[in-house]
C-alpha cells in the first residue's frame, strides 16, 4: 500500500468511472495486445478469476503461472524468472507465501509487479475494501473503519489504507496477533498526517462501538493449518454476530474478504443480514483490479 500511497484516491476514481462504464454496456480496450503473468503460489477463487476477467474486459489476456507450470517451482531463480518473464509480459502479477519473494521479483523485473497477496499484505483487497465503503457509506474520511479478529495481510493493508483516505481505523485482536508493528508504525505516521486515528484494542466491542463498517477474515490463513484448534479458541470471542453488530451504528455496513467460514468468525445471519455488503466487496475485485492494471501497464 505504501508503493501507491499518493495514488490510491486516483486509483479509487479510475476503478468507480470504469465500473460505472460497464454497467452502462460500455467496454474498453485499453490493454488490448497486453498479456499479463499470473504467477500464483497459493490457490485463490476472487484474485485469480477478478485479474484474469479484469485482463479480458480490457482487451487484454491473461496467463495463469503455478510454481508447478514454470521453473521457479524447480529452482530457477526468481530473479531469472522476473528478467524472462519481463520480456514476454506487460505486467506480472504474484500471489506468494512470502513477501520477501515479491520483492525480489519486481527488484528484478523490468515491467510493473502487483502483489496479489503475501505474508504481510493484500493491497489489491484494500483498494476493493475502499472503494466498496466509499459506494456504500459516500466518503471515506472520517469513517470509522473496525477490523475484528486476526491482524494478518488484509487487515495490515486495511490500516494502511485508511489511514491514506483519512479515515480512523480500530483493530480488535489479542494481544499475541496484532498488525505488523512496522507498517501499524508507518500508517499512524499517515493518519497524524490527515487528522485520524489508528488504534489497537484487545476488547472486540471497543473496536466495534461506533463503527461505520465492520469487517472481519478468516482466523485460519493459509499456512496456518497447524494451529487450527488453537485459532479457533483464541479468537472465539471476536466472532462478529448481531450482539457485536450490534455495538456499531444502525446503519454500518459488514465486510469480509471471503472466503468465509460461516458459523466462526462470523455468523451467517449477519453475513446473509441487510447490513451486508460482503458481495459487492467481492465483485468491486473486479473494478479495483482493472483501474489498477491500465494505470500500471498504461499510465
């Protein structure tokens, strides 16, 4: 988030014309005779189908690159792989299990890199998130954003993104899983700079007290398989339900970045509930990720 940090409200703009466009029946073909490199290390349903969807409705196409398709999966080095695949590709798009790897890709590529997850951040799911609350709530300064559960990627790019739109931002998390300090650091820097607020509670109810949006992920990542029954224990009081809900505004909007499982971190009453907006969370992948790519290929 930090790379696109003076960019992210021209991103947001660009992402709301081209998703206003499409429901007019308009298309354009911006990246026509584009090809983007997908390189994906974990399985993915929304960043994988909204990249390459993104990719087509653009003009463009896109290719699908597991660690088992090409040779970095059998030791080639990802330097090697960004200089090669710079010469075929527009842009290169990597979803990693460590965000060392992504570096080191685009250290060494000489066309745009976009993180499509890591370790440490899920930037392209907080330009969807802010352009999701934007619709819904008409603004983002000065809304109180509140993330409940595990302080993992989406919730450290959330606070990052927050903080660059002026909005105040409240994680509810134990004290063991909070965001990552350097980048919970750099978004207060942010928000001192714009007037709000980045706080970190242990109690989910203060979090959520006065809450314009609520939002929540899964308290078991991907690599975290191991520590299921431990998770599910320790985050069992952050479950977001109608008795946490109910602890916000009347009229705040739900978030979850999906996949969701229904009946732990949150209930499905809320998730399925009128204050829901968790779909159109997952279609605005889509928009995000087109407003992303034509400023990252085109400018």
């Amino acid at each position: 988030m930090l790379d696109v940090e003076r960019q992210v409200l021209g991103l947001l703009d660009r992402s709301g014309r081209v998703k206003a466009e499409l429901r007019q029946g308009h298309t354009r073909s911006t990246l026509e005779r584009c090809t983007l490199g997908m390189i994906f290390e974990k399985p993915s349903t929304r960043t994988r189908v909204s990249f390459e969807v993104a990719m087509t409705q653009l003009g463009g196409r896109a290719l699908y690159l597991s660690p088992k398709d090409i040779q970095m999966g059998r030791g080639e080095t990802i330097a090697d792989t960004a200089r090669t695949l710079s010469r075929y590709c527009d842009a290169l798009v990597y979803r990693a299990f460590d965000w060392r790897n992504v570096a080191e890709l685009a250290k060494h590529a000489t066309v745009p890199v976009v993180n499509a997850l890591d370790n440490r951040e899920h930037p392209c799911q907080a330009l969807a998130d802010l352009l999701t609350i934007r619709e819904h709530r008409g603004a983002l300064e000065g809304q109180k954003v509140a993330y409940v559960g595990d302080g993992n990627n989406v919730c450290n790019s959330l606070v990052l993104g927050a903080a660059i739109v002026g909005a105040d931002i409240s994680v509810g998390c134990p004290k063991s899983h909070r965001p990552d300090a350097r980048l919970l650091k750099e978004a207060r820097r942010i928000a001192a700079g714009k007037g709000s607020e980045v706080e970190v509670v242990e109690r989910p109810a203060d979090a959520v007290r006065g809450a314009d949006v609520v939002y929540t992920d899964v308290w078991v990542s991907m690599g975290d398989e191991a520590e299921k029954a431990k998770r599910e224990r320790l985050f069992a009081p952050y479950q977001v339900n109608a008795s946490l809900l109910a602890k916000a505004k009347r009229d705040a909007i739900v978030m979850h970045c999906l996949p969701a499982h229904r009946g732990l971190e949150i209930t499905g009453s809320v998730i399925d509930g009128e204050r829901s907006v968790v779909f159109d969370q997952a279609e605005n992948r889509l928009h995000a990720q087109k407003g992303l790519l034509e400023w990252a290929i085109r400018g």
